[in-house]
C-alpha cells in the first residue's frame, strides 16, 4: 500500500533527514501531477543536497510526464 499524500507531506517536513530522504526517494520514482506543488514547496525549504537532489529528480519526473508504466518497445525487422 503506498502512502497517502498526508502521509507524505508529513514526512517531508520531518526533523529527521532520513525520513525526509525516504519520501523524497518514494516520491521520485512514484510521483504524479497531483504531487508537484508538494515537491516544489518541500524542495524550497530543504537545505540537505541528497535530499534536493532527490526531490528534483521527482519534479523532473511530473514534469515530464514520465511514470512507472513499462515503455511499448517496437522492434525494426529486416526480413
């Protein structure tokens, strides 16, 4: 079961950096539209690089649209 957005919100804000990394991390590979406000205002306040850098690779990720759905592949033949 994935966290719910409060849930995350709340980690983000944590003292701990840990926690904070951890939902920074979950949210770079699981992140949606719906999370970018949250990633932005969590990447303002942070001052831990690893954990900016994570939150940057979350908005990169909604920003460009990119999700966890396997990619179609086509393959060219030559017969």
């Amino acid at each position: 079961m994935s966290p719910s957005v409060e849930t995350l919100h709340r980690r983000l804000k944590s003292e701990s950096a840990k926690v904070r990394l951890e939902a920074a991390r979950y949210l770079a590979e699981h992140a949606g539209p719906q999370d970018e406000e949250l990633l932005r205002e969590a990447l303002a306040r942070e001052r831990i690089q690893w954990i900016r850098t994570a939150l940057r690779r979350a908005i990169a990720r909604v920003s460009s649209g990119t999700t966890n759905e396997p990619l179609e592949q086509s393959i060219d033949r030559d017969d």
